[in-house]
C-alpha cells in the first residue's frame, strides 16, 4: 500500500494526481505511522551491568527484568504502535521489536500490560505480567484499575493464579520440618524447637498471600534459636530449603 504512490507509469503529472492513499487515522495516529515506517523503534537494550556483573544470575531473572527500562518504548504508546503496526501489515522486525518492549514493560505495568494482552491474544506476555500481579492482592485494586483486565475469564484466571500459588505455598511450608526425618536434631531443645517451628508455620500458614516471603517470616525463629548452635543451623537450613522450593515454577510445585 505505501508503495502504491512511488508507482510511475505514463503521464507523471497524471500519475501525482490521481494516485494518493486516504488513511481514516487521526492525526496523531498518522504522525505515529510515519514514525514507525521512517523510524522504527529497535529493539530495548539489555541491561549491561545485570548482564555483565553476573551473567548466571541474569540469565535467571524473568525476561522482563534483563532489560535496561531506560531504553523501553513508554507503555502508554505502545497499544497504539502495535495497532497500526497490525492493522497496516508492517515488516515483522518492527513487529516483534514493538512486541519486546512490550513483554519487557510487563515489570513496570503489570496490570496494564496483562489487559492489553489478554485482550489482544497475546498469551506469552500475558503469562509474564502476571508474574507481577501476584501482589498487592487483587481485591485491594480500585474499579477504574481493575476495569484494564477486558474480560471476566481473564481476571478468573488471575484469581486462580493466586489460589494455586497460595496452596501451593501453604503445603510447601507444612511439609517444611525443622529436624526433617531427625536430621540435624538438637538432642538438648529437639521438642521446645518443633514446637516453636510448627506453632509459627500453623500461624503463617493461615494468613498466606500469594506474594508471601515464607522463607524470611520462617526466619524470624532464629532469635529464639540465638542460644543454641545447632538449632540455629538446622533453622538456617530449613529456611534455605524452604527458598529453593519457592524458586520453582507454580506449576512444578
């Protein structure tokens, strides 16, 4: 279509007259077109000093937190991009370039980035936001936040997100033992240590959130171990054991 005008056959001035392409946009829609057919956004920039200073640890972070946020396209303009980008068939360069700044503004935006996506089909970086949407807890967004999820099955789905990452919470820190199959276990304080460690994980267990850091709340415990070496080493160990198994994908827990 936009090669449409550079035709030339026959009469050039009949050519210039006749040939034109009428584009129902607003104007600020037609600016942001020429943009992006003349200058097309490249690509967000990894973020060099995560990338450099620990390349294991980077490699780990969820995908929209490798990226330098300074070089991300603003999310309020990118719902308009990617729909002249659709709607006029642009290069698929531009399009996937305007779709990683999308799914890298998933850390910034979440709630917003997932409406759009949700909304549009965009299943991969709907999975991505909603990492993010774990906390705060949905009931505690207003109406007019809420209302960016499009669908009623889409905020279904967050809500399960939530309830499944909330049992599955819950079980791994009651099956979490301080002494598991005795081992490690303080001969001195072994009943006074399982009592502390299952009265607070019984108390834990009742106000889980999704977003919960059971490991650091477990690890309060340790100033009451303070006085004894050994329970102290197995509360540390329990803990660590309780953050490896948080570390897993929800649907491996």
């Amino acid at each position: 279509m936009f090669t449409l005008c550079g035709t030339s056959t026959g009469d050039n001035s009949t050519v210039a007259e006749h040939c034109y392409v009428e584009l129902d946009e607003p104007a600020e829609a037609l600016r942001t077109l020429v943009e992006l057919l003349y200058r097309p956004p490249a690509p967000p920039v990894l973020s060099p000093t995560t990338y450099q200073s620990d390349r294991e640890c980077w490699i780990k972070l969820p995908f929209s937190q490798r990226y330098d946020h300074d070089s991300l396209i603003p999310f309020p303009l990118l719902p308009g991009m990617i729909r002249l980008a659709d709607k006029y068939g642009l290069a698929e360069p531009l399009v996937r370039s305007l779709h990683t700044h999308l799914i890298a503004n998933a850390f910034l935006h979440p709630l917003k980035v997932y409406g759009f996506a949700t909304a549009n089909g965009f299943d991969d970086v709907a999975v991505e936001a909603s990492a993010y949407l774990l906390h705060p807890p949905l009931a505690s967004y207003n109406n007019d936040e809420i209302s960016v999820i499009p669908t009623v099955t889409a905020y279904h789905s967050l809500v399960r997100l939530h309830a499944h990452r909330i049992d599955s919470l819950r079980r791994i820190l009651l099956s979490e033992d301080i002494f598991p199959f005795g081992y490690g276990a303080c001969t001195t304080h072994h009943s006074e240590t399982v009592r502390l460690w299952n009265e607070r994980r019984t108390q834990l267990a009742l106000r889980i959130e999704a977003a919960s850091d059971l490991a650091a709340e477990m690890r309060t415990l340790l100033e009451q171990f303070s006085s004894c070496t050994t329970c102290s080493k197995a509360c540390i160990a329990a803990t660590e054991m309780l953050e490896v198994c948080l570390e897993l994908p929800l649907s491996a827990m």
